[in-house]
C-alpha cells in the first residue's frame, strides 16, 4: 500500500477522485475486523467528515500473491466457552467435578458435528486452556471456537449445538461428582461470542470486479476469484464493492510459526493493485 501512495505522489499523478489509504487493525484472530468496522460505523471517519459515507469501493490488500481475489465474503461466527467450579485438592477433594473434563467432553462432542460440504461449513476449535497444576482440581477451564460457512443458517446450527453440547457436558459432570453439597460446588459455565463476521458477495456484474478482469487480462494474469473472510466482509456487508487481493510475492504456512513471504515476483502483484486502483477512481468520478 505504502509502495503504490509512494508511486502516485512520486509521479505527480492528479486522481479525479479522492483516495483514501488506510492502514488498520483487528483483522485477525479475535480483533473481529474492528478497524475497518470502525470506518464504517458512526464512531469512524463518516463522524468526522463523512468521508465512510462517500465510499464508492474498497480494495483490501492482504497477504502474497497476484492472481486471486476474494469476492465472496465467508462468515464466521467466534465463541469463547469457559467452565468454572469450586476446585480442590486432587486427593483430598477427589470428587469435585472438573471444568476440564467437562469441557474436554463438550469440545469432544462439537468435534462430532456433522458438517455438509455444500454450503461449505467448518468449525475449529481454536485453543484450550485450564488449571494450575497436575495435582489440582482446576477452577476453570475455557477454549475458543471458529465456525464458518457461507450459509447464516448453518452459523445459526453450529450455535445451538455448541451450547447444547456444553450444557449436557456440564450437566452430565454435575450428576458424577461426589461433592456437590449444593449449589457452589457445582460447575457452571459461560458462552460468549468473541466474532461475527459476516457473509457476503460482490455481484458479478460489480464495475469493481469487471476492471480487475480487464486489468488481469491487460498483465496476462488469470483471474482467480476465491471464497475467503477478509476486511473485505463488513463493506461487501453494507453493499459497497470490495475484494480483498495480494500486494505481490510469495508466501506460505500461513498461520503457523513457519509462515514465510518473498519479495520474489512483487513487481506484478504492485502493477496490478496500481492499475485498478487508477481505474477505479476513473470510475468513481463518473459517478
């Protein structure tokens, strides 16, 4: 991004339209695309100046690459699951239910949810965490979840069966623990959503993704339209056209501690976000 605004101001190229650059936050893991929410939520730039407002189309650059583009928003909804109980000695107090085993059961269950392939829906149980040492009994115990799916309703599944597994997890450890005296002793626990993103698309026949097939065929690129979740998602959401597309290079292992990138090849996927860009402004003073 910072290499194309250095471009045009090195260039002295006068845009017909005004272009914004925004770099921002929150794209991954829980952030919950709260930077690029908060341009265009009535705390962000449209307060100001109502520049959200005037948006004609939002290009997202994200990752490696030059010949793919997310225009399909996938949505995904995020829960964190936390179980708590009295805890104890793992000897003197053997009895008392276990947040982690109870939780170990109920992601155990949610593991089991049959998933079509079409709409194409997955979940992921994304961390766990709990106790304090191999001889307590824990006081709590929670783990995170990734559910996604191009299809709200299969979203709104996934849901009822998280917490039905964890209610029943929970229940079911109540029933089995010996001291459950009364009401504290038992385990309880707690479903929060932590994201939702929404799905969405960009028609076929959007003038944004019209000039990327013309610009790809101007560079002798194939144009790969691809399904993804992205900052993309909350302005394709609100009906502004947008995709999401890589600045160039290479890269792989992608959310792992092996992740790479290469500058390798970055020229093309630079002339690529280059040409759209000034074609896009092209369009947008037409308007």
């Amino acid at each position: 991004m910072l290499a194309v605004a250095h471009a045009l101001i090195e260039a002295g190229v006068e845009m017909p339209a005004s272009l914004l650059f925004l770099g921002n936050v929150g794209e991954e893991g829980e952030g919950d695309l709260r930077g690029v929410r908060h341009l265009y939520s009535g705390n962000g730039l449209d307060s100001a100046n109502g520049l959200a407002g005037r948006i004609g189309a939002h290009i997202v650059l994200d990752g490696a690459g030059a010949d793919s583009a997310v225009t399909q928003a996938l949505g995904s909804k995020r829960y964190e699951v936390v179980v708590n109980g009295p805890g104890g000695h793992s000897f003197t107090d053997a009895g008392t239910p276990n947040p982690i085993a109870a939780l170990a059961a109920a992601m155990a269950a949610v593991a089991e949810i049959e998933l079509p392939t079409e709409p194409r829906t997955t979940l992921n149980v994304g961390t766990i965490h709990g106790g304090t040492s191999v001889n307590s009994i824990p006081e709590s115990a929670r783990a995170s979840l990734d559910f996604r799916s191009t299809d709200p309703e299969q979203l709104v599944r996934l849901e009822v069966a998280l917490h039905r597994s964890v209610e029943d997890s929970v229940e079911h450890a109540n029933k089995l623990a010996k001291n459950c005296k009364s009401g504290k002793d038992t385990l309880t626990f707690t479903i929060e959503k932590i994201g939702d993103r929404p799905p969405a698309s960009l028609p076929g026949d959007s003038a944004l993704l019209e000039t990327l097939r013309a610009v790809d065929r101007h560079l002798g690129l194939r144009t790969d339209l691809r399904l993804g979740s992205t900052d993309a998602n909350i302005p394709l959401s609100l009906g502004v056209p947008a995709l999401s597309m890589g600045a160039g290079g290479e890269g792989g292992g992608a959310h792992t501690k092996a992740e790479w990138y290469s500058a390798k090849g970055r020229e093309v996927g630079l002339k690529r976000v280059m040409l759209l860009t000034l074609a896009m402004t092209e369009w947008a003073a037409s308007l």
